[in-house]
C-alpha cells in the first residue's frame, strides 16, 4: 500500500511545487517526512525500504522501541509536544526536533545536548493558527526568544514548524502558511544558514509547499488509518 500512495504522494508534492508562483527562499525540492506514529516498526521499515528516509514521530517512548527493534538507520523527527524531563532521550533518539516549543525546552535540550557533546538540530514550533491546545511560541515569545539564540551553543536551529488549523476548506489554511513563510525569510535574516521551513500533513500539504513549505509531514496519506489501539 505505500508504494501505490507514496507515488500518488510524490505527484502531489511535483505538482504543487510547479504552482508554486514565484521563486522561495526555500528552494525548489521538498522532503517527505513519513510520519509513523502510531503504526508498527515495520512501518517504518517499509518507508525506509521505499525509499523514504525521514521518518516523523510525535511520542519518545515509541521512537525509542522502534529503533531498539529496527536495524540502525533513517534520519528521525520529533513532531510532537516535547516534556522538558524527557529531553535527554529525545536528544539521544532524534536527528531533528521539530517541536521546540519555548525557551525553557530549548534550555534543556541545549543541556541535554552539550552532556554527550552533541549539535542538536531543531526547530523553532510557531503557534500561527492559535488553535486551542496547539503548542508553539506565540509572537511575543518568539520576538523574545530570537535575541538568545545564540546562546544555546549546543543547538543547531535549522528553521521553522507550523501546524495549520483544522477546518473544512483547505484554502482556510493558506494564509497561516504565507505567514510562516514571511517568518522563514525574516529569520533567514537573522541566521542565513537556515533551510527548513516544515508546514503541511496529508490534508493540507500541497497548500503548504505552494506557500513556501520545504519539508512536509504526512502519516494518513501514505499509511491510511492509525491504530490507536496500539501500544509501545
Ligand atoms: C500526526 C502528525 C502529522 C501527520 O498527520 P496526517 O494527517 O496523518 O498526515 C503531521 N504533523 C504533526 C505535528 C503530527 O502530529
């Protein structure tokens, strides 16, 4: 079943790219972050075995029994709401955490990271569409927070991760993601380096890449249904 969606996936990604209408800051290619969660280790392998090596999960524990029963590979995302006294094994587990979302988090995965001598890449969670219960810094956090940057020398910011809101049109969705779009260039600015702009899941991701999005995390469309049954 993969392989039929990841090529229905794939076209969907090529063709949203070519609508694109202008030329981003992001750059013309886009990565496909297979988001497994909630589905078994094999899963996982079988995104791997299809060619897709970045895989998204959203709970440490579960992360932590996949890659104790997979052979050592994949590039991992931490997707979802990080607790601070979990940061050591997040650190420890994932390529990318793409969730940080405050200051006292990225404190400890700073903390973390320097303890084992490791460059923790992550990114900045924005809470554009203020939708209850998302987590992300909000403006006033985020203007707060781009000053100290620099002072977390074991952190590695490699850009920016917005959830849109859950509604019934998708075009609902386009504004939240050009203004994650203008937040990218205004802190490519600032840190030049940075390359990822992650916006958009299965129901709004060709929205997000037209917008600007260079990494998209998509479960349902590729794997279908969750099994919330399961337990790791
Ligand atoms: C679960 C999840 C996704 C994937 O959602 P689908 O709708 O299944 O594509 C993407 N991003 C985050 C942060 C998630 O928690």
């Amino acid at each position: 079943m993969l392989a039929e969606n990841l090529k229905v996936v794939e076209a969907q990604i090529a063709a949203a790219l070519a609508a694109r209408k202008e030329n981003k800051m992001t750059g013309t290619a886009v990565t496909l972050v297979a988001v497994t969660k909630n589905h078994p280790p094999e899963v996982v392998q079988e995104a791997l075995d299809c060619g897709v090596p970045h895989v998204g999960e959203n709970r440490v524990q579960e992360a932590k029994h996949k890659q104790e029963v997979l052979p050592k590979g994949g590039y991992w995302h931490l997707i979802g709401h990080l607790q601070t006294n979990k940061a050591r094994q997040a650190v420890a587990l994932f390529d990318i955490i793409e969730s940080i979302d405050s200051e006292h988090l990225l404190a400890a995965v700073n903390k973390e990271a320097e303890r084992i001598g490791k460059v923790q890449d992550i990114l900045l969670q924005l809470n554009i569409a203020h939708e209850e219960q998302k987590s992300g810094f909000d403006k006033d956090e985020y203007l707060a927070i781009l000053p100290k940057l620099k002072d977390f020398k074991n952190i590695k910011v490699r850009g920016l991760m917005v959830i849109a809101q859950k509604c019934d049109q998708v075009e609902e969705t386009r504004p939240v993601f050009a203004a994650g779009y203008r937040a990218f260039c205004r802190l490519k600015e600032q840190i030049p380096d940075i390359d990822i702009l992650s916006m958009g899941m299965s129901s709004d991701f060709t929205v997000a890449i037209e917008e600007g999005a260079n990494n998209v995390r998509v479960g349902t469309a590729l794997f279908g249904a969750r099994d919330y049954s399961l337990k790791f």
